[in-house]
C-alpha cells in the first residue's frame, strides 16, 4: 500500500515544480523594445561595415551611369565617359541630392569623386549623405571622396590677378584653384555656378572667360563632372549665362510640376552629346532611406510645368 502511495505522490511533486518553472518564466521582465532612433544607428553601423553594391553601370569604357535607379534607363548606352553636364532646377528640386548620390555610387565602384561647394559647409554635406544611408567616412579615408568647400569671393580675386598678370591673355592655369594637389578625380561635382557668377557680378566677361576655362580643365582632365545651376524657372532660363548651357555636353533639368495644389518631382534629360536617350519628363520621388528614384515609364501629372 505504502508503494502505491510513493507511486501516486511522485507525479504530483514534479507537476508542482513545474508549474513554478512557469511562473517564473511568466513574470520574467520583458525586453525593452527599440526605439526609432536605435533601429536608424544599427542600420547605419551595418551600412558603415559593409555597403551595399554600387549601381553604377559601366559599359565598356566609353560610357558610364549615374548609379541613380531609373535615371540610366532613359540612356541607350549611358553618359559618355569624361564629359560635362548642368544640373538645372529650382530650390528643393532635388539637384544636391543628384550630385551626392551620383558621387557617392561611384566612389563605391572605386572612382575617385570630388564634391566642389562653393555655399554648403562639408559636415552638412557629410551628415545629409549619413540621412539617406550613405555614409562618407570609409570612403574618405580611403581617399575615394573629397568634399570641400572654396569661397567663391577668393576664387574673383585669384582669377583678377592672374588676368592682370597674364596681361590680357586667355589662357590662365586655374586647376591649382579647382582640383585638391595630387587628387586626380574620376568625377567631380560643382555647387554652384550661380554662386560663382553672383560673385562676379558687374564682371560679365571676366565670368566668361572662368566658365570657359573652367570647362576646358575638365576636358584636359577628363573627368565626368555635374554643375549645378540654380534658377527659379527651368522652363524659361537654366543658367544666369546663356554661355554654360553651349559649353556642357549634357543638361538635367529637374522640375516641380504643379497640377491644381499639388507639386510632382520630375526630371528631365534636355541634352546629352555622343548619346542616344529618351526625350520625356518623368517623375521622381525621393526617399529618406534611398535617395533620388526615377520612374522612367511613368508619365507626369500634368504639362504645366511651373
């Protein structure tokens, strides 16, 4: 009997335990949940590590893209390797963010870029590229980017005295002004001309004869460069100079189309030498996480451009 009993209590012992294991496990703390901002600094430390793969597509090695998803399918082939083409468009129209994305994707791919600003302080360059996820500091260190910053009133008083110095004569050695020493990069960017020809003002010609030159030293270096050109109507004028838009090769304008009260993005190739592409405004979006998207069959809200 006394066996029976052992038998019948033993079961109900471990059951007892049991049951404890789980009320333990029940009023166990739960985890804290992550905050926004914790989630945005893991996705940034994992970005840091390791980068995504560069869209920049190269095809042979005649032409190249922008990195920028849509943009390129507008192309047959692509740019055509070493030109230079004016970004155009309003205030918010997206033209920095173009320049940052196209430099940063390519950097990835192993080109050297340099960003030229002649308005925006570096760190808040460097930080609006950390916004969209790009981070710039591997790539510096690797000696992939350069950012930095010139004053456009020093550039006047440089190219005023090498005039005077040169006496009248056109040709004038502006790379020391332009390209850091001992960078030679594969694309180059410039922010902006309107800058620059605000600080030539009441000097028509002497701006002149700057843009030119300044477009024969990209050619003589051959890199792949983006000039950036703020103006309140594209649809009207693209630059302060009618003289920028003969000499670049390829011209993005970029709009906001309003259609009743609402603004659409859009972009547009205006022109592009030795390339073949498709003549149609498209709309683009850009997104917090990924930057400038272009839609390439997709059609506008409206023609009024505005």
């Amino acid at each position: 009997m006394k066996k029976e009993m052992k038998h019948i209590i033993k079961p109900l012992r471990n059951s007892t335990n049991h049951d404890k294991k789980e009320t333990k496990q029940a009023v166990k703390p739960a985890k804290k949940a992550a905050s926004i901002e914790d989630i945005k600094k893991q996705i940034q430390q994992k970005l840091a590590e390791k980068p995504a793969p560069s869209r920049i597509k190269v095809t042979g090695e005649k032409y190249v893209g922008t990195g920028i998803a849509g943009l390129d399918e507008l192309f047959i082939h692509g740019i055509p390797r070493g030109v230079s083409s004016l970004v155009c468009g309003g205030p918010g129209s997206g033209k920095t963010i173009f320049c940052l994305q196209t430099l940063y994707e390519a950097a990835k791919a192993g080109e050297k870029v340099y960003y030229m600003t002649f308005e925006e302080d570096p760190e808040r360059l460097r930080n609006h590229m950390r916004d969209f996820g790009w981070n710039p500091d591997p790539l510096e260190k690797a000696g992939k980017l350069v950012i930095k910053k010139i004053s456009p009133l020093d550039v006047t008083r440089q190219i005023d005295a090498m005039l005077e110095k040169a006496k009248g004569e056109l040709l004038i050695d502006i790379k020391p002004l332009i390209i850091p020493k001992g960078f030679n990069p594969d694309r180059i960017a410039i922010d902006s001309l309107s800058a620059i020809a605000s600080a030539f003002y009441g000097k028509e010609e002497t701006y002149r004869l700057y843009i030119e030159q300044l477009f024969n030293l990209f050619s003589e270096v051959g890199a792949t460069t983006f000039l950036i050109s703020e103006t309140p109507d594209p649809v009207t004028k693209l630059t302060t100079s009618v003289v920028e838009e003969f000499l670049a090769d390829g011209v993005f304008v970029m709009y906001n189309i309003r259609h009743g009260n609402v603004r659409e993005s859009a972009i547009e190739i205006l022109k592009m030498r030795g390339s073949g592409f498709r003549k149609k405004i498209v709309p683009l979006e850009i997104k917090p996480d990924q930057g400038i998207i272009v839609y390439p069959e997709q059609e506008v809200f409206s023609t009024e451009l505005k």
